[in-house]
C-alpha cells in the first residue's frame, strides 16, 4: 500500500513565493489517521505557512504541489472549505467570541432553530454533551471571557470536534498555559488520539513533542529535512536538523564580575488596584550592578512582570519604596521618566506591547528616538536606513529589507526588533520579560548571545524566564519570588533547579 492511501492527509511538493523570500520549497508532509505529527522548526521555518496552506488561508493556485485528502486530490480556496472537508486550526490567538457563552462559540454558526428562533436548551444541552464527551468540566452557559486561556483553548477544541473536524492543527497551544492548564490539554490530546483524531502539532517545546507525538517533521529555511517516527529521534538531534548545526551548549557560559551598582531598589510594595488589602510585590529590594545579568526566577503570578513594569514607570498599582539610579534617587512615574533615566524594558507580549506590526521594521527600530534622526525638524531618512540596516545585521533579523511590515517577521524575528528598538539608543538598564516565550531553539541562542555581549559591554540586565534551565544558564545570579516576596537569592555557581524551587514553592 503506497504512503498515499495510508495518510489521511498529505501535502506533496509544496512550494509558495512570496515577493523577495521562497517561504516553501518541495516540501512533503503526511499525517496518518489517529496520528499525532509534530512539526518543528525555528521561526521563519516555514510551518505558519504550510499550516495556511493545508486550511484554506492560502487558497489552491497560489502555491505549486497538491493537497491530498484520503488519496484524493483537494483544491481548497478558502478556510471554510477546509473545515467542511474535515480540517481545523486552533491558533495561539483564539477565535471565540468572549461576550457569549461556551455553548454559544461550540455552536457559533450552526445554532439549532425553533420556529425560526434558537432553541437554547438543545443548543446548551449539546454543548454539554460534546464537553462531557471530551471529559471537560466546563459549565456551557458561562461566559467564555471569564474563563483562563487554558480552558479557553479546551473550548475551541470542543467547537472544532463538533463541527466533525478529522484533523487538528494545533498551533502553539500552550504557549501562554500554566503548568497545570498544559497537562489537562496534553491529556485531551492523548484522548483524541485514542479517538481516531489526527493532530498536526507544533510547538518549539521539545518536551511535549516527545510525549505526544508519533511522528516528527523538521521544516528547515522552507524546506522539509527529516521526518520520522519519534522513538527513532534523539533531542540533540531534532535541534540539530531544525538550525542545521550542533548545539553543544544552548548558553554562553561566560561569567564576569559585576562593576558598580547600577539600579538599587529598597523595600518596593505594589498594591493590587483591584483588592486595596492585597500586595503584588511586598517589600522586596535588591540591586544590579554593570556588567551583570540578574535573573528572576518565580511561578506564575509570584511577581515577577509586576516589578519589572513599576520599575519601568507603568505600576499595574500604587507604589511606594526608593529607587536609585547610578547612586542617584530617581522618580519614576512613566515609560518616558524610565527611558529619560537610560532604562530600557522588552515586555512579555511583544505583540500587543512591543512591536506595532503594520510599521515597518525601520518604523519600529526609530518610533522612540526619531529626534536623534532630525535637523532643523525634518527627519535625515538616508541616514536613519543606513543605521537601520546596519543594526539589522548586527542582530542577524532575517528579512527581506528593513521597509516590510514588522508583522510579516517570525516571532524571534519580531523579539530582536523589539531589542533592537532599545539598541538604538543605548540604555544603562536592560529589563527583559521572558524575552524568549514562543521562539524557536535557535533565535533563542542568538538572544542568549546578545545579552551575554550587552552585558560584557558593562550594561545592567534583568533577566525573567518561565523556563528555569534558562535562568540558570543566562543570569550571574538568581533572585526567587514568591507570591511577591523575595524568597530566595543565589549565586549561578551555586543555584540549582531545587534550590530555586524550593525556593519558589516554599
């Protein structure tokens, strides 16, 4: 029996160009039924594009090859044709409608009637047969935006399967999940599996993709270089294929000795704006000197992103503490005191803090220090494409020209704009918050690389991760936060993952 009739899907030859940049090139990719596929690769790989290919966002006749649906040949033009075949996608940016009910987004386009009116008890009553059915205890008639991302996720996946989806696609699923939320959806799709549904699954988490997947696909610079079953890969490996080298030490792991205190911070307190007798940060202080990159260490909701935006001039509450700069108290009320102190922060969510993807890259990099660019008011554009350009390939951007869109970029890509911005203008302070979620291995190296030389260079970084081995591996010491306190503080050479934890947990 030929590999064809075996697949439930199969894109054979892919090929798309886009103006400048060959996004795919011949690439071959199979899912069989009741299979879960991981497809990796590092952003700008290629994977977004086949994923839009596969579900009708590309329409058949922008690309060259052919999409196969049980041996058949398919010509889907447009992501509604791909859900009636079978086919559907669960993005990182959901698609439900926050203001109605999870019944009503299970439902959304295909709500029982009545006389002409929707029948809401079958509707909810279906609703709650298709989540009992998935073994989610989830109450239909709440409000979908009072629900955590996690369950959230859980819903778009029981709309899909009650639209009869055959294949899954789904896209960085947990990228923005607790630890917990992740677990219950890896165990939704090991069910699945077991149901019969086949599942694309992406992610840059190697540890997931060993746990589920029965196949694995490497995409590389738009090309498909290995694929086989899991048991038959080694992680080092898949790594390997996805930069198209060895990775001997994901880290720099140079340590120097810190220069003067830079920032000095003394009993912060942050209240929580939404209960008056809650704090967010509690007393906490701590310094960073030149020339040192401190990491935060913490579980979600210990603190971390709220200290780091005080600091920055944007407390998500009332404040109070001292705050020194180079010896200096300072007062900082606003981003633009925090920038006018030499203070320079790359937020969580690049994509709705960092970055306004409809400007270009060049727009992006100079939106904050266009009066460096000005004579007389009038903007020197020459010289502000020449720094651009330069500053580009300094933080190896992969793009076709710093004029596109920032929002065409990868996300690693779009990571090193947002530093880039900061670069132009070089700060004394560097906050980073979780600077790497959502990035592939390899742009992960290139920002792990960059801190190191800012921080050779004699800047003063902060460092927050999600992943602990990234702190560990980045920072020259570790602070721990726990439920806004400072539970903990270590040197690298002395920190270990169960010190931090306990630390964290304690």
């Amino acid at each position: 029996m030929t590999a064809v009739t075996q697949s439930l899907l199969c894109a054979e030859g892919i090929t798309k160009e886009y103006p400048g940049v060959r996004a795919l090139e011949d690439v071959t990719f199979h899912l069989d039924p009741g299979e879960v596929h991981a497809l990796v690769g590092e952003n700008g790989a290629g994977k977004s594009t086949l994923i839009k290919i596969l579900s009708g966002v590309i329409p058949a006749g922008q690309f060259q090859g052919r999409i196969l649906l049980e041996g058949t040949p398919v010509h889907f033009r447009t992501p509604r044709g791909a859900e009636s075949a079978g086919i559907s996608v669960i993005h990182q940016e959901l698609a439900l409608v926050p203001h109605l009910s999870v019944g009503e987004n299970i439902f959304l386009g295909k709500e029982p009637h009545r006389w002409g009116v929707v029948d809401w008890e079958v509707l909810f009553a279906g609703a709650g047969k298709v989540l009992e059915g998935l073994g989610l205890a989830i109450n239909p008639r709440q409000e979908t935006s009072r629900l955590s991302i996690g369950v959230q996720q859980l819903v778009e996946i029981a709309k899909a399967l009650h639209k009869e989806a055959r294949v899954l696609i789904l896209d960085e699923p947990t990228s923005a999940l607790s630890e917990e939320e992740t677990r219950v959806l890896l165990n939704l799709v090991k069910a699945l599996r077991l149901k019969g549904t086949s599942i694309v699954y992406i992610t840059h988490k190697l540890k997931e993709v060993f746990e589920l997947a029965d196949r694995i696909t490497v995409l590389r610079d738009g090309s498909s270089v290995a694929t086989d079953r899991r048991d038959r890969w080694k992680r080092e490996d898949v790594v390997r294929h996805m930069v198209g080298r060895p990775i001997q030490e994901i880290f720099p792991g140079r340590r120097r000795e810190p220069g003067k205190k830079m920032l000095e911070v003394e009993n912060l307190s942050v209240r929580d704006p939404r209960n008056p007798a809650r704090n967010l940060v509690k007393g906490i202080s701590f310094h960073v000197s030149c020339g040192e990159v401190l990491g935060l260490a913490g579980l979600m909701g210990a603190g971390r992103s709220e200290l780091l935006c005080t600091l920055f001039g944007y407390a998500p509450g009332p404040a109070r503490g001292v705050v020194r700069i180079a010896g200096r108290p300072v007062k900082i009320r606003s981003p633009g005191d925090a920038v006018r102190e030499g203070v320079a922060m790359v937020p969580e969510d690049r994509g709705t803090q960092g970055l306004i993807g409809i400007f270009s890259v060049l727009e992006n990099l100079t939106m904050s220090h266009l009066e460096s660019f000005c004579t007389a008011g009038i903007i020197d554009t020459i010289r502000e494409y020449e720094q651009c350009r330069n500053l580009s390939r300094t933080l190896r951007i992969k793009s076709p020209s710093v004029l596109v869109p920032a929002e065409t970029l990868s996300g690693g890509n779009q990571q090193k704009v947002v530093i880039g911005k900061w670069l132009m203008d070089r700060p004394r302070i560097l906050f980073l918050d979780d600077p790497t979620r959502g990035i592939d291995v390899g742009a992960k190296v290139e920002i792990y690389n960059l801190i190191d030389r800012l921080a050779g260079e004699g800047m003063a970084v902060i460092f927050v991760s999600s992943e602990l081995p990234e702190v560990l591996g980045v920072a020259d010491r570790i602070l721990v936060l726990r439920e806004g306190r400072l539970t903990g503080e270590f040197q690298s050479t002395e920190a270990t993952p169960e010190l931090i934890m306990e630390a964290a947990t304690a």
